[in-house]
C-alpha cells in the first residue's frame, strides 16, 4: 500500500481502471478515553480493509442472482493485485447460520473474524455498487468510532410489524434499507458483537431484521443512531449514488399459465359475507382455479368442508388437510404451484405468476415472507412463511411433506404457518423469503420500501379499504404515486387500537 502521510486533507489515489485508494487523517483520538478492544491503526482506508456480506440464499433461481452480483463485484476489482482485493461473502455459502438473514448472529462472528477489518458492508443479492464512491463516503467516516451508515427509512405510522416502537412519534426512528447496503464500522461492528446475544433484548420472533438491527444498535439510546448517507441509494438512483436497487420485480419471461397455479382461499362461516365476498369481487375473479375452505359448505360461495372444525387461531388442522388433498386428487395431478392464502389476503396473481417464473417446481419451494423464531440470539430455531402475505408450494414441496409424514398437526390450532416452518425444517428444505408478500396493510411499510419493490400481497382489511388496496395493486409501477418517507403524512396509533396481525 502506497504510505500517505496524514494530514487534514483526503487524497484520492488511482490503483486502477475505475478504482481508488482513499486516505484520510483520523479524527483526533482523546487519549484519556479507555479503549474496550485495540482500535485499527491510522492508514489510508483501501478496498481490503472493507469485508463485503451479501444476504444470500440456497435455492437454485437466488444462487444464480447471488452469480450475479458476485460477477459485477469482481469486474470492479480485477484489476487490483491479489492482496489488494477485499473479500465477499455470500450468507447462504459462508455461514451455517439459519438467522443470517437478520444479521444478528452474524455480528459476534465479525467481532472474532473481522477484527483487521475496517469496515462491514451489507447488502443484498440484487443490490449493485459503484466501489470508487462507496470508498469515497467511507474515508469520511472515521472506523475507530461507531458509525452505522445506511439509507434512512421510516415508519408513517405506529405499526404491530415493529412492536409499535416509538409509537408517539414513528417517523423519528430511522432504519436501514439493506437493499441500499449498510456499513458498520469497526468500532461499531466490534462493540455490538461483543455483546450479542444481549440478554436484556427480547427476540423470539424476527419480523422485520432491519428495523431489529437498528433497535438493537440502537441499545436503548446508549449505542448510535443511524446515519443517513444519501450515496446509498435504492429507486432513487443518480449519478452520485454509491449503491443502488435496480430490481422493482424480477423478468424471468412469460409467467406461468392460470391453470397452472391452484389458489385456496381459507375461511369460516362467519366470514362468508364479510369477507369472502370481497375475495371474489376483487383477486378472486382473477383466475378460475380458486376454492374456499370452511367448516361449512356454503354452496352459494361455494365453499368446501374438510371435516375441520374452525378454531380462532393456528388453523394448521385445515391447511395440512388443503395440502393433502391437492396432492391426492386428480384433478391437481398437473398442477405445479399452490397458493394459500387469508380471507382477508389482497393480492396480484398475475405479479405471482411472473414471480413464478423464476422457480423450478421441480425443487421443494416454499415461498412468500419469511419470519423467524428463535433465530436472532441461537441457531436451534426455525424460520417460516407468515401466512397473511399469502404461503406458495411447489408440487414437489407438498410431496415432501406428505410422503415424509409430516403433514399432519400436534392439534387443529397450531399455528400453520410456524408448524409448517418446523417440518420443512425437520426436512432440511430451506424456505425462500421475497420481499414482494406482506404481512401487514400498505400503510404498515416505510414508503421508500415499497416503492423499491412492487409488492403483489398484502394482508389486513383493518381500517383500510380493501377494494382500494387491490386496486393499487392492480397498476403498472408506472401508473402508481411514488409517496416517500419524507413525506411524513403518518397518524399516530397505540397498540392498543391496531388489531393482531
């Protein structure tokens, strides 16, 4: 490495064709102040000193996309000599870690592992990154101090997704998009690691890692808040932009055909009109292959009785029998994909054709958002697909619960979708998380989120229009207004007035 000595100035220095080593003076270091670790010693800052995660996964199409990035990381740097390149790490291949995707078990790994580094960056498989300027927002930021860089989101509203945390002013809590990247500092990255798992937080259920990570670094307003740095971007790409999101929603040609994807729609007597009625004047008239489960057979609807009585959560003795009889009857026998979703799901089944494209059928794919239990803090928990966003099967994913006999329930109301995250766990089937189901009602998402990813579900009709959410759904990305978090139109709720998800 080129010796720069160090002065109140940054130096730009060309190693290659596009590439940079970035040297900066260090900020001036209170010598008073106990160290808790060895800090990094004063140097210029160069693309080794930074180790590169991206948020991976196993299935086949997301290996692929992981390719990818990994291709257009390298034609950045295959000029450098070896010893200059920084390292990349794929979550999926590196480390056998099932909470990964939350980053949180990860950070005592940097804390051993990374200890000569300068800086963590993060993003995920179809983030794309300019290294020159990523280099040139670092060396601004001294590695010896915690930093947490990142692009700003923010909550409109109170919201059960992020526990109703700071539910008297939801838009002052910024958290990172990782689509965007973020970039812990060693200081940063050393001191959290340290001391996660932290008991004094309670993680049982992983919903949204991102907002989790800030609250988590955030430490109750003893750790730092996160930095916005406007070169890390997602759809607001410009010429200035560090990191950008050019994927709203994957092209993988021609989705596949309506008679190719059975839709069960699960429901209960009770909501036959309320709720029901909404389903098929909306999404449901979008494809002929849809049928209702409910304890009773209602032949104005019509709907289906499996023997199952309802109960008022879990609804796994229901599912497992919907699973059950797709696989058995013939008039399945050539049907790949298997939706199930709410009586109060909304969703696109045209967007999820195109997004089924991408999957092969031919492997156990379970798809839609993924949730976690227990995987924060351990590695003996489980993830699985909430099911309010909507659950998809491949055939062969249905197979591999049926003839393994797992398809059945410790009792009618367990909870589905976690039952279903335990035996696919049990079967060593890994779930695959997209971004573009949710959980939760439009509101319940940071603006700039969802304007970087067409969404195709949503769940909840709880004070909000579901006629009018399906209707936004139904626009081309084009035709729909682009609301941001800065426009901070949120309204302020309590826990105590929003419903369970």
């Amino acid at each position: 490495m080129i010796p720069v000595k160090l002065i109140p100035w940054i130096f730009l220095i060309s190693i290659g064709p596009g590439l940079i080593l970035v040297a900066a003076a260090d900020d001036p270091v209170d010598e008073k102040e106990p160290e808790k670790f060895a800090k990094v010693k004063p140097k210029g800052l160069s693309l080794k000193d930074v180790r590169f995660v991206v948020i991976s996964q196993p299935n086949s199409y997301h290996k692929k996309r992981s390719l990818e990035f990994k291709k257009h990381f390298e034609d950045q740097i295959m000029h450098l000599p070896k010893d200059e390149k920084p390292k990349l790490y794929f979550t999926h291949e590196h480390w056998d870690l099932v909470g990964a995707f939350t980053v949180l078990p990860l950070l005592p790994v940097f804390a051993k592992d990374f200890q000569d580094s300068s800086w963590v960056f993060i993003c995920e498989e179809e983030t794309r990154l300019d290294l020159s300027k990523l280099m040139e927002v670092l060396v601004k930021h001294e590695p010896n101090k915690e930093y947490f860089l990142g692009k700003a989101l923010r909550d409109r509203e109170a919201t059960i997704i992020h526990h109703f945390a700071h539910a008297n002013n939801p838009h002052s809590f910024a958290f990172p998009d990782f689509g965007a990247g973020i970039a812990l500092s060693r200081a940063l990255f050393m001191s959290v690691g340290q001391r996660w798992p932290d008991d004094s937080v309670r993680s049982d259920f992983t919903i949204d890692p991102k907002h989790e990570l800030a609250m988590v670094i955030k430490n109750g307003g003893k750790g730092v808040d996160l930095t916005e740095v406007p070169e890390l971007c997602t759809f607001d790409h410009n010429e200035k932009c560090a990191s950008w999101y050019p994927m709203k929603f994957p092209d993988c040609g021609p989705e596949i055909s309506e008679d190719n994807l059975a839709v069960g729609v699960k429901t209960c007597e009770k909501f036959h009109e309320e709720r029901v009625s909404i389903v098929k004047e909306t999404w449901g008239k979008d494809t002929k292959n849809i049928e209702y489960f409910s304890e009773k057979e209602d032949p104005s609807i019509p709907t289906i009785s499996l023997g199952i009585p309802n109960t008022e959560r879990g609804h796994c003795g229901k599912t497992m029998a919907m699973l059950r009889r797709w696989l058995k009857e013939k008039k399945f026998e050539k049907v790949s994909w298997f939706l199930i979703a709410d009586d109060d799901t909304i969703i696109n089944l045209k967007r999820l054709r195109k997004l089924l494209a991408c999957y092969d059928p031919k492997e156990p794919v379970h798809l839609g958002e993924v949730y976690g239990y227990s995987v924060a803090k351990k590695n003996w928990g489980y993830t699985y697909i909430t099911g309010g966003g909507g659950m998809v099967f491949s055939r062969e994913a249905i197979n591999q619960l049926v003839t393994n006999g797992e398809a059945d329930c410790h009792a009618d109301d367990s909870p589905d979708d976690m039952t279903l995250g335990m035996r696919y766990k049990r079967l060593d089937i890994s779930l695959v998380h997209s971004p573009y189901f949710h959980q939760a009602r439009p509101m319940d998402y940071s603006a700039d989120f969802l304007a970087a990813r067409t969404p195709l579900s949503f769940h909840k009709h709880w004070m909000c229009d579901p006629r009018a959410v399906y209707a936004d759904l139904m626009k081309e990305p084009e035709d729909t207004d682009t609301q941001t978090d800065k426009d901070n139109s949120s309204t302020e709720r309590t826990a105590e007035e929003h419903e369970e998800l």
